[in-house]
C-alpha cells in the first residue's frame, strides 16, 4: 500500500475508520465474541473492558478519567457489568474507603486472548517494516487518541 502524501490526515482518517472496522471484523474479536456468548456487552460497557484490561486494579475515578465519562456514569457502567459477571470490586488494602475494578477471570482470559491475536498482527506488521520506528508510531498513535477522546466530559 502507499500512502498518499498529498494529503496525509486525510489518508490516515481513511487508514483509522478503516482500521477501526478490521479489528472489529477480525478473528481474535469475533473468537472473543463468539466466546463470550451471553455477554451481550454495549460499546460503552465494552470500552470499559478494554480500559480495565490495560488497567488491572483501577479506581472508579480512574475508570471515569480513561472513558472520559464521570464518576457516577462509571460507577453505573460498572454496576452493570458486575451484574452481568465481566467485573469484579474489590476494596482496597491500603485505603479501605477505595474500590478497586478488576475483570472476572473469565472476561481476563478473553481479553487476553483478543489481544494477543491482535498483538500477532502488529508484530507482523512491525517485522515487514522495519524502517518503521514503533516507539514513535506509538507515541504519535497515544497523542492522537488524547485529542480524539478530547477533555474529560462531566
């Protein structure tokens, strides 16, 4: 594939919608999905998902900061999702007036699975491009979703 260089956001708008649907389509979601059967799990419940599998053991406020959402949309996101058995509270040793977040064992493994396939590709792609510098893609790809995510919502 090359890239357009006439107009460079534009080809990576296109490149990101693109991407979006592709990991979305791909095997190691639909596997996930597939897996999960029984979990019916909203956009909003499943952003919540990802955010608690980079962030084992996060605080109700750092949920809310990782979703851009507020505490009290957080603390009912996640009340659904301990109903439905994909999280676990648990109270905080240090400070007992804390709740930690956690997913259940079942949603880890699933979330592990989903993106160690995922992973796969990324290696792949990284080892065919070798030019390719992941430590600035990364950062470049982190300051995009900041500004995409834009300031916290209340």
């Amino acid at each position: 594939m090359v890239a357009e260089v006439s107009d460079p956001a534009g080809t990576l708008v296109a490149l990101l919608s693109e991407l979006a649907v592709a990991v979305y389509d791909s095997p190691p979601h639909r596997e996930a999905v597939r897996r999960a059967a029984g979990h019916e799990l909203t956009s909003r419940q499943m952003a919540a998902v990802v955010a608690l599998a980079r962030r084992p053991g996060a605080t109700m406020s750092e949920l809310a900061a990782a979703l851009g959402v507020g505490r009290a949309a957080a603390s009912e996101l996640v009340e659904r999702l301990v109903q439905k058995g994909v999280v676990r509270r648990t109270q905080d040793a240090a400070d007992r007036r804390a709740v930690r977040l956690d997913l259940s064992p079942r949603a880890r493994a699933l979330a592990d699975a989903m993106q160690a396939g995922w992973r796969a590709e990324v290696e792949a792609a990284f080892a065919d491009a070798p030019r390719l510098d992941p430590s600035a893609l990364t950062a470049f790809l982190e300051d995009l979703l900041r500004r995409m995510k834009g300031p916290r919502r209340r």
